[in-house]
C-alpha cells in the first residue's frame, strides 16, 4: 500500500493503492480521535469530525472492487491523539 498525502484548505487526503486500486482516505480539519485500550475493551473517543473521518475510512473500505485485505493504519503520529493506541481498519471478506 503506498500514500500520497495532499493537503486541501479544509480537509486531508491520502491515496493508497492496493492491488492496482486507489481508495482516497479524507480527514475532515478538526477531527480528532483518541483510541485507548482499557484491558477488557477498547474506547473509540471522537469528535463530531473524527466520527464523520472514521464513518468515511469504513465506506471507502466497504467500496465495490476494494480488494479483500486493504487496509488503513492510524497511529497517534498518524491520525489518531498523541498517546492513542494503533487502530487498523481492515476489510475481510473470509467467511
């Protein structure tokens, strides 16, 4: 999967291609997103514009002809609140 950021006024996309199929990812400007593990359970802990960010990364995974296996990392240096835990959205078709 390769990224080619591009920075617009108001939001952020990144390409990736994933077996010859290019998905755009778009952060809206004031997202924020914080993903923390408790032990027993994992909190998602979004803005409005980080629920919106993260409700557009699942559509574009769950797009016709994305391939099975795409993926997105978000880190807290990539996306997600300093201190967060990895998050990987990942699209599986496997039964």
């Amino acid at each position: 999967m390769t990224f080619e950021p591009s920075v617009p006024i108001e939001s952020t996309h990144v390409r990736a291609l994933t077996d010859g199929v290019a998905q755009v990812f778009t952060w809206e400007e004031d997202a924020r997103i914080e993903v923390r593990n408790l032990g027993s359970e994992i909190v998602i802990e979004a803005n409005a514009a980080g629920l919106r960010t993260l409700a557009g990364h699942l559509l574009v995974l769950a797009k016709d002809g994305v391939p099975d296996g795409s993926h997105l990392h978000l880190e807290d240096s990539n996306g997600l609140e300093d201190g967060s835990v990895g998050l990987v959205l990942e699209r599986s078709d496997a039964e």
